[in-house]
C-alpha cells in the first residue's frame, strides 16, 4: 500500500483513537455506561447495592437512561430474540403501544446490535459507534464541500465531542438521530453538483434514518437543516447558470430526498403519530401555549456558558447550583444538559476567524445556520413561524435543544476557519505591523464576547451561589485557554513554516473538550443495573400467572433523588405487570382512567410523562392484583402477604380488569411504504452503477 493510500487512513484512525479514549472507562473497565449508582438509593436495591459517598447529584435527564432507554432496550431484545416484533409492552401502564413511541426505535438499524451484545455492553457499543460516526461523517462533508484533511478533522472532533454530543451520550436517540445530519448535507451537497437523483434519495434515506433513530423534535432539526441546505444549492445553481433548466435538473435529486425521506420514515412516523392524537400530549396551539413553549427558551445569562460551560456548576462534579426557582422557573441539573451549548474555545475562534472570508457560500450558509440556531434557542419571534407553522411542532418541549444546529455551524465553521488560517498565514511570513494588528483583532473579538457574556450573567450568579468555587476557577480555565489558543494563533504567524503547528491545534481542542465532557456521563459497577432482590424475586413468585402489581410513589423529585419503589418501568426490567409508567406518549384515556381510580392526577407535578399510583384506593383492585406500599395501609379488605425491607406487599381482593393497549393500525401501511422506498433506493442504485460501468 502506497504511503499516499495509508495516509487517507489517519484520520480514521484517529477518530478511532478519539472514541476509545474519551469512552475508554466503559470500553476497557467494562464498567456500565448507565447512572446505576441511583439505583442505591431507591428501594429494593438500596439493600444489595452499595451506596456512593458523597450520593451523586440528582440529574432528571440522566435517569432517563436508566429508567427508559435501559429497561426499553432491554425489553426490545427480549422480545425479537423470541421471535415476536414489539407492537406493544405489557409490562407498563397496563400495556401500552412500544413501537409507536418514537424513542423505541424498534427500526433503528442498529439497535440489532442487541441481537449481539447485552443490553449493557450495548450501551457503551452504541455510544462509542455514533461518536465514531458523527466524526466520520463531519469529515467527509467539510471534504465534500472542499476543506482540506486539516480543516475537516477539526470539524469532525468539534461536533463529535462538543457539548450536544457529549452531554446527551447516555440517552442514545439524541446522538443517534444528530450524526445523520452532516451525511445528510453531504449527500444533497453531491447530488446538487451533479444533478443526480440517486444521490438525492440516499440524502432522503439519511433524514429518515434520522426519524427511526427515535427522537423526533432532533431529526425535525436535522429536516430543517436540510431543507435550508436544498433552498440555498437551489438559489447556488440558479446565480450560478441562470436558466431555468438548471433549476428543472436540481428539482429532481429534490423530489428524490423527500420521497425516499418519506416513504421509508413512514414505517415509525404513520403510528407514532396515531398515537400522538390520541395521547396526554395532544393540546391546542394558542399564543397561552406558545408562551409556555418559548419559556424553555435558552436563558440569555447562559450565553456564558458557550466560553464556560461549568460556570454554574457542573452535576457529575456534585457542584450544580442553579436549582430551584430561578427567574421565574424551576430549574434543576438537568438544564445543564437542555442548554448545554460549549464546543470550546480555539474551535469559537477558528470560527471567527472563518468570517474572513464569509463570501464564500458554504461560510455564509453556516454562519446564518450558527445565527437562526441561536436566535431559535434564544426563544425569539422566529419560533412563532414553526410553532403556528408547522403540525405537530407545539408538542415539543422546547426550543432549545435546536441547540444541535448551532454546535454543528459552529463545528463547520472552526473547520473552515482552520484551513483559511492556515492557508492564508502560512504561506509566508507577514510584516510585523501586520502580525500584530491581525493578533490583537483575533485576540479582541474573543475576549469581547466573554466579557460580555460575563456581564449578562452576573445576576444569575448572584442568585444561584456564592462566589467562589466553581465558578471563578471555571473562568480562569476559560481566560487562560483563550490566551494559550491566541498565542498559539499568533506563533502560527510568526512562524509560518512550522510544520507541528496543525498537530498542536487538534491536541489543544481535544485536550479541550475532553476536560470538559469525558467525565460527565456517568458510569458504575454492572452488577448495580437491576439486580435481583428479595423484593423482586417475591414478586416474581407472586406473579407467575401473570398478574398485575400497583406500586405506590406519592411524589416524584427533580431537585434529588427521589424515595421511591420499583419506580415506573423498572418492572419491566423483571417481567412483572406494573400499573405505572414512564415514557413521553401514553394514552390521555389511560391517564384519565387512573384520574378516576385515584382521585388525583397521576402524573407528578415534576414529570408529567410518568404515571405514577399516588395514594391507595379500593378502586385500584380493578387494576392490580397486588398492591406495594411503604407504608401500612389501614383497610380489612386487602391481606398483607410479606413485609421485606420495610415494603409491604398486599394482595387486593377481586379480578383485576383487562385495560384495552393501545396498538396504532397503520404500522402495515408505514412497513409496505418503507419497502417501497428501500426498493426504490436499491433499483436507482443498481441502475446508476450499470449507466456508470457503461461510460468506464
């Protein structure tokens, strides 16, 4: 192999290496990359499960991946090892459709790599696959839109490891979703410049990956990005060669993308949309709901964290202050995450220094991709056009997890600012004056915007904590990473020949963002995810013929670890029949259901997508053949079976009702529609590679 051939594969190499060392506890510890150490604190496992010291801070989003993704995945393996497709589960809200919740991602490609790895192994697979391929992607578009190798590794490791990434590494649909967007601009960027419509439909069956991947407000992100993609090398084309014609040929690989994005996303969107209409999260759009939409905006005094991101704490440091009321909203650790905006400091740099030469269009367009992420995240008027715009749109949470696109321009944008430095810089020395103007207007810019960013958020850090650690340290780090990368710039200059300069760039922004993110996600002891109790074995016992339990947890807790039992969806974990559930789509008709049977809302004022048993009522024997409790319940009618570690466990007289799951219709018309499509890529395929075997 030729020297030529082997140097095209060092950057994968060295995404490779990139992976395995920012994963390399999970990967070469074999510890779980999953939150288990919660799981001490909860009962049962709170009497099998050794406790940390000190208890680590209670993060919300975290214990998704846990008390969701885990149990989920884990039911998903079980049931196509058996033989059976998972339409619905019967282990949570009395059943309740799986494939149709979206974050199941039973079409996801590669959740079959549970077919071959546990469910916990395949945790720290899955994340160390897409982050693998979030670089490999990034770098062939930035090589597709003509950056040199330099340029498109700084990209790759920027958006692979800056804060969107890193910070939601644990809930596998976020990343899974966000690595199709830059393949997906990358094969619509081919099929525009050569006015092909198969490369068109790969572009379409990227985004609609991005929908099986599983979570749909992101992969309406990554559709936006695309759109905008296809509207700006329309407008390319049309300056460029002015006719119509032109036009005519780039409207084709256009219907391609979004017939083939269509057709195969159907198979997930088709049900999850019926279920949508018929779920707790069906409301009207009104400017009352709108409000509260545009209220999980990105708070303007976080705008510090794109140059600090621990400035308010950080919660795998057990050091995150801002929770509680806050500006008029409750805040907890798990805003660290929702607003999580830092893709370092030489990277925001670079990407400054990409506007000089903002003429060039793909600068352009990720410069005001970078801009409408922001002022989306921000919470600004451009929100109304989606939410009043688009269907569906209101049922999302919030704005700020657009957030994704702003780590992406920025990520585009350092790479290009990278190649045009160092192309532009090194070439030969420059005159003094000359340094030293470009140094102090590269030095200026930087440390304006932190300055400011300072000032906005000094209110926010008043009230949150006193000053001291973390912060001040935290802003140090950030000063002294903004002199070192600034000196580094400028030596480049000075220095123009040095070759090591481009190798001491990427150590500096992997250095970087490695501090910042490879000790974030937790990880523990796999013998602490779900083991077996006495609590859990009695039940299973109990049980055996299938019946149904109802565990009471009076509230829930965003703030810290909350004092529950088997709390929602870890039945599923055991095969036992639970009552309560957590999950993003339920039914409103269940919801209503346990309404009546409790006489209070079952969802918890914390986390209205988890329906939870809240107090003890005779009606609740319609459900459940036997009841959980912390406490004693005062009622002749119910018989205590066992009291084990202080949990008691009655049986509930009668026969528990079958609750009606519900299981969407149109999965077979979604399934024949994805066939279709899948079809259509592979005949355009083979039909284009036989045209090009022709004209070899």
């Amino acid at each position: 192999m030729s020297n030529l051939a082997l140097r095209r594969y060092i950057p994968y190499l060295l995404f490779l290496v990139m992976t395995l060392g920012f994963l390399w506890k999970p990967i070469f510890t074999g510890r779980a990359l999953l939150p288990g150490d919660y799981l001490a604190y909860m009962k049962p496992w709170a009497s099998v499960v050794e406790s940390t010291d000190p208890a680590p801070q209670w993060n919300p989003l975290h214990w998704d991946a846990i008390s969701q993704f885990y149990p989920w995945r884990v039911f998903f393996a079980d049931s196509i090892k058996s033989g059976k497709f998972p339409l619905s589960n019967p282990h949570q809200f009395c059943g309740t459709a799986f494939m149709a919740n979206g974050q199941s991602a039973c079409l996801y490609p590669f959740n079959y790599l549970l077919l071959i790895f546990n469910p916990i192994t395949f945790f720290t697979v899955f994340a160390a696959l897409h982050l693998f391929l979030a670089q490999v992607f990034m770098y062939w578009l930035m090589r597709e839109l003509g950056a040199k190798a330099f340029g498109g590794i700084v990209s790759a490791i920027v958006f692979a490891f800056s804060a969107f990434m890193v910070l939601w590494l644990e809930l596998p649909t976020f990343i899974s979703v966000a690595i199709w967007l830059p393949l997906a601009l990358m094969l619509i960027q081919r099929a525009a410049s050569r006015k092909s419509v198969f490369y068109g439909m790969l572009s379409g069956a990227a985004i609609a990956l991005a929908f099986l991947a599983g979570h749909f407000q992101i992969a309406f992100y990554v559709t936006l990005a695309a759109g905008l993609w296809w509207i700006w090398k329309i407008a390319e084309t049309l300056w460029d060669e002015r006719t119509i014609s032109s036009a005519i040929k780039i409207a084709r690989p256009v219907l391609g993308c979004a017939a083939i994005a269509a057709l195969i996303a159907c198979a997930q969107l088709l049900p999850s949309q019926e279920l949508a209409s018929h779920s707790h999260r069906v409301r009207a759009v009104t400017e009352q709901g709108y409000q509260g939409f545009i209220a999980n905006a990105l708070p303007v005094y976080r705008l510090v964290t794109a140059f600090v991101p621990r400035y308010f704490g950080d919660p795998s440091q057990n050091n995150y202050y801002l929770v509680g009321p806050i500006g008029g909203k409750v805040a907890s650790a798990a805003d660290y995450m929702e607003f999580g905006m830092y893709a370092g400091i030489l990277p925001l740099m670079l990407a400054f220094v990409s506007l000089g030469a903002i003429r060039k269009r793909h600068i352009s367009f990720f410069a005001g991709l970078t801009i409408l992420a922001l002022l989306l995240a921000a919470g600004t008027t451009v929100n109304r056009l989606l939410y009043f715009g688009v269907p569906g749109f209101s049922a999302l949470g919030g704005p700020n997890r657009v957030l994704l696109l702003y780590s992406f321009g920025v990520a585009a944008l350092a790479g290009f600012g990278a190649d045009y430095y160092f192309q532009n810089h090194t070439s030969a020395a420059e005159s003094r004056p000359s340094i030293l103007l470009h140094s102090l207007a590269l030095l200026a810019a930087p440390l304006f915007l932190f300055a400011l960013t300072l000032w906005i958020s000094w209110p926010a850090f008043l009230s949150g904590a006193p000053l001291g650690d973390p912060s001040h340290k935290s802003v140090f780090t950030a000063f002294c990473l903004i002199i070192i990368s600034w000196l580094l710039l400028v030596e480049c200059k000075r220095r123009p020949q040095f070759v090591w300069f481009p190798i001491f760039v990427l150590a500096l922004i992997a250095a970087d963002l490695f501090y910042f993110g490879i000790n974030f996600n937790p990880t523990c002891e796999r013998s602490k995810i779900y083991p077996d109790t006495e609590l859990t074995n009695e039940l299973k016992c109990l049980t055996t013929n299938g019946e149904r339990i109802a565990v009471i947890n009076e509230h829930w807790n965003i703030f810290n670890i909350p004092s529950a039992i088997l709390p929602p969806n870890a039945a599923t974990i055991y095969g036992l029949y639970d009552v309560q559930g957590y999950d993003s789509l339920f039914t409103k008709q269940y919801q209503s259901l346990l309404a009546d049977l409790e006489g209070i809302d079952p969802s918890p004022p914390e986390n209205g997508n988890m329906i939870l048993v809240r107090r003890y009522t005779p009606e609740i024997a319609s459900l459940a053949a036997y009841l959980i409790s912390a406490d004693p319940i005062d009622d002749a009618n119910i018989k205590l079976i066992n009291n084990i570690d202080d949990v008691y466990i009655y049986h509930l007289p009668g026969s528990p009702q079958c609750v009606d799951h519900y299981v969407p219709g149109t999965f077979r018309i979604g399934l024949w529609l994805m066939f279709i499509g899948v079809g259509a890529v592979a005949c355009t395929g083979l039909y284009a590679l036989k045209q090009s075997k022709k004209t070899a």
